[in-house]
C-alpha cells in the first residue's frame, strides 16, 4: 500500500474515556476513530480547512467497530488508519487499534463529501490522494436493514444539546453510542462484541429526538426519529461475560 494512504497516532487513555466499570467507552472509540480520520484527512489536503473554503465537508454515513478483546484498564493505544478503494460516493477508512501488539478493535467508517451549497453528496473523482485500490479489512459494509417502526418500542425523548455539537454545527456521530448506552444501562457482565451506526439524516441544536428500541437473540436495536423522520439507527451485539 502507498504510505501516503495510511496513518498511525498513539494515544493515552484518560478516565474520561472510560465508562463506569472501566472500559473504554463506545463513544470514545469513534472519537478516536474521526481523530485519526480528521489528521489523515489534513495530511492529504482534503481536511475540513481545506473543504470548507471550497463549501464542502466531510460527513459519515455510517461506522462498523468489531472488539476483539478486553477494553478495560486500558493506559494506551495506538490507531492505524488505512484508506480503502472509493465506490461511487462512498469514501471508505478502515482502522485497526492496538493495546501494545495485541489488535483489539477493528472497523470501518463510511465517509463521503457533502457540498453545502447543493446540499448534496458528490463524487470523489477530483481528490486524486483518496484513490487507495485497497480493498482494506472489509469487502463491503452493507446498510443494516430497517425494522418496522410498529414494530420499535417507544422509550424517551432526547433533545440535542450544545455540547452534542461539532464543527459543522450538527451533532457529532460520537454521541449516537452515549444515547444507546444511556438508554440500555448494561451492566458490568454485558460484552458488547460489535456495532454499527446507520447516520441517515444529521441532527441539530434543540432537536427533539424520539427515542425507540428493539431486542432480539443477542442483538439490540436504537432507532432515533425527529418529527417521525428517521435520523439514525444502531445496531450493536451483545453477550453475558464473567470478566
């Protein structure tokens, strides 16, 4: 691969990116993950100084984390980032995180550009350094098929707050991992092994958020509409463990 595609950035851990019983939190994974992305992105002239003078920004359609071992009492990590072969609008990144040798996390985002004048998503083809031919860790990471809305149960109502909000002035995707685990309070022996986030429509300042649910076998469903018009949608695995 050209190293110009791939990027690597320690990090320390500190207790605010642990959750209660000492794990690295869900959100603090993809806060990592859009920190990598967002450097990388600077180093390859297509960061958000560089985009939003042209009107653009960089948005993510979705995240897939698969965990695979232990993320607690961690001190420090490292993340390699790898651009992976553009497909239409889609601009995929797959990352790889180590505790010293050990890879413990593994995922991908699926990023694309948005152009805020046209108010739509375009095409890649004039950012020659995001053209990697690798086809990365993942052939594909398809959508995560809907569920019938009848069929969600009602939990709460959120509203999005000033300190949800990012750059662009919409909520950050970090935050969609803190509702769902605010809303599912899992406790100490529940293993979350993998998730993925669908971002199907941005959420602003003093959104009301609907909040619904769905369980089934060993995976649970957090669905998000804003004036019955579906924002977003997670779907994580979960299984008991005696760690």
């Amino acid at each position: 691969m050209n190293n110009n595609f791939s990027y690597k950035k320690e990090f320390n851990i500190t207790t605010n990116m642990l959750d209660c019983y000492d794990y690295l939190k869900l959100s603090s994974i993809l806060d990592f993950m859009q920190c990598v992305a967002s450097e990388h992105a600077d180093i390859l002239g297509v960061g958000f100084n560089n985009f939003i003078k042209k009107g653009l920004i960089w948005v993510v359609i979705r995240n897939k984390v698969e965990i695979l071992d232990s993320l607690k009492d961690l001190k420090n990590i490292s993340i390699r980032t790898s651009l992976v072969k553009p497909r239409l609008f889609e601009c995929p990144r797959d990352y790889e995180i180590f505790s010293g040798d050990k890879l413990i996390i593994k995922g991908r985002s699926i990023w694309a550009i948005y152009d805020l004048n046209n108010k739509k998503i375009i095409l890649p083809n004039d950012y020659d350094s995001l053209f990697s031919k690798d086809i990365g860790l993942y052939n594909r990471i398809k959508k995560i098929d809907l569920i019938d809305k009848n069929l969600l149960k009602f939990n709460s109502y959120r509203n999005v707050n000033f300190t949800m909000l990012d750059h662009n002035k919409h909520m950050n995707n970090t935050h969609y991992l803190d509702l769902f685990m605010d809303i599912y309070k899992p406790t100490k022996e529940i293993k979350i092994s993998s998730f993925q986030v669908e971002y199907v429509s941005q959420c602003y300042l003093d959104d009301k958020i609907s909040i619904y649910t769905y369980e089934i076998l060993n995976k649970k469903y957090l669905y998000g509409y804003c004036n019955d018009e579906l924002k977003f949608y997670i779907e994580v695995d979960v299984n008991e463990s005696n760690n």
